[in-house]
C-alpha cells in the first residue's frame, strides 16, 4: 500500500504534466490566432514566409510571440515542445561495447541518442524515476557517470542495467569532463525537485479544496 504522502505526491506529479500540456495548448491557440491576425493585416502586401525565428505581434503595442523551431527533445524523443536542451554532452552508453552518442539535459529529463552503424539507441530518463547520480568507472580507466533508479522505476527507450539491490541504472562513460557532468547533472536534479515543491506548495492546498 502507498502512504498518503507517496499517494499525494504521484498525484502532484500528473496535475503539474497536465497543467503543462495546457499551457503547452493555450500557447498553441494564442500563436494560431496571431499568425492569422498578422496574415489579414497584411492585405495586399503579401506574406514573408516561413520563418523558424519570427516574431508576429497582433499589434505594435502588443506582446511578441517567438515561433522555435522543434529542437532534438521534440524531433528525436517526442518530448513536449516547453521542454528545452539545458545542458548537452558526447558520451556513451554502456552495453556491450560503448555506443557513442549525445545526452541532453533538460529540467524534467535526461535524454541520449546513439545512431552506431545505423543502429538507433534512446534512452529517456525522468528526473523524477531517478534515485542518485554517482561517479563510477568504465573498464577500471574510463571515467562514466551511473544513474540508478528508484526501485519501480524502469526508464523508457534502450532497458537499463540491473543492480543486486533490485534497482536498475544506466552507464554514460567517455564524458570530455566527466567530473563537469556529473555536476551539472546533480544540479539539475535538485533543481527539479525544487521545482517540484514549490508547485506542490501551489497545487495541494487546491486539492484540498476540491
């Protein structure tokens, strides 16, 4: 049985992705209505085109929207599109031999990508599956950084290692500064789970009222 607290954080966690993806669809609207806004106004001047950077503005003194164009979290890992790249590394995932590869760091995931000898190798790990980031060795000479994951927890894309604990991980090794990672990686996750508190803070007194 899960305890109150376990029940109300997995709760926390499906209200704060939902209410993402209706911000993520808000936007959606607002950008649509402002394209075709900026598209009448124009009349007889003709359209611009395409543009991965434009900025439309529904009038002179009202806000910008910046269209991006979809980055690797949308177009390798189907991520949503408020998810950005925070940090990103050349390493290698280790099986039985070192795919080599890239990891990319956003604030709710770490993501790699390996395409060896047309072979495609993705892994998607949430912050929120993860149980501790620690420095470990690949082949006693080959510095890599281990992500062991909360017992239940299993990743998505390429199957994690198992672990005589009953816990499962991934090995990333061949890092350029392994150390610098390892660092950036730690910051992120408690910057997600500080993250997380604070919508909690917001959230739970809401539910409370329902």
């Amino acid at each position: 049985m899960w305890s109150l607290a376990q029940s109300e954080l997995l709760l926390f966690v499906i209200i704060s992705k939902a209410f993402r993806l209706i911000s993520h669809l808000s936007s959606t609207i607002f950008i649509g209505f402002a394209n075709w806004r900026a598209f009448t106004n124009r009349g007889m001047n003709g359209y611009a085109g395409a543009n991965t950077q434009r900025r439309i503005s529904s009038d002179k003194q009202g806000p910008t929207v910046v269209h991006q164009k979809p980055g690797p979290l949308q177009t390798i890992f189907k991520l949503l599109p408020d998810e950005v790249v925070e940090h990103s590394y050349s390493c290698a995932l280790e099986r039985s031999f070192l795919y080599h590869g890239r990891m990319y760091v956003s604030a709710w995931h770490i993501c790699f990508h390996s395409n060896v000898f047309s072979k495609q190798m993705k892994v998607v790990i949430p912050f929120g599956d993860i149980d501790e980031i620690r420095r470990s060795q690949h082949a006693f000479i080959n510095p890599a950084i281990t992500i062991i994951l909360r017992m239940g927890a299993g990743g998505h894309g390429v199957p994690p290692l198992g672990s005589s604990d009953g816990r499962v991980r991934y090995k990333f090794a061949s890092f350029w500064n392994r150390n610098h990672a390892l660092r950036a990686l730690q910051r992120a996750s408690k910057n997600y789970h500080t993250m997380l508190e604070a919508e909690k803070k917001v959230f739970l007194p809401l539910l409370y009222d329902l």
